[in-house]
C-alpha cells in the first residue's frame, strides 16, 4: 500500500491519528467480526510506512487535526 501510494511524488494529507485510532473506529459496531478485525489493523505502523515512503521518493506529509476537519480545509482554512 505505501508503495501505490508514493509511486510519483505528491502531497498527502493525512489526520493526527491520537494514541489508540481503533478505539474510536469501533464505537456503534455491532459485529464482532468486524470490530475484531479493527482492533488487528496496525494504523500507526501503516502511517509510518506510507511517511518513509514518501520522504523517500520526494513526497510531502502534512498531520492535520481531525477537529473540525471535514467542514475547513486543513491547507487553507477555508468553509467547505
């Protein structure tokens, strides 16, 4: 996935993703299956997977805050 992710060089926003992003993902899952496979997926270690990658092949990381996010755009701070 980092590879895809970084094949040409690109700015890639991504959300601050706090201590433990699972928890909140899992809040009103009912399936277990599904909040199971939640708790496995390692987001931290993916994060840093994609931010080597890029700084490896000239690609630009920015951290914006979640707060808010999807009514100003994180660059500009403009209403959405």
């Amino acid at each position: 996935m980092a590879n895809e992710l970084t094949k040409t060089p690109a700015i890639i926003i991504t959300e601050e993703l706090g201590e433990n992003p699972q928890e909140s993902m899992i809040n009103g899952i009912g399936r277990d299956e599904l909040r199971h496979r939640i708790k496995q997926t390692p987001f931290k270690a993916l994060e840093k997977a994609v931010e080597d990658k890029a700084l490896e092949r000239g690609s630009r990381i920015f951290h914006v805050s979640a707060y808010r996010n999807s009514r100003a755009c994180p660059m500009h701070f403009v209403k959405l």
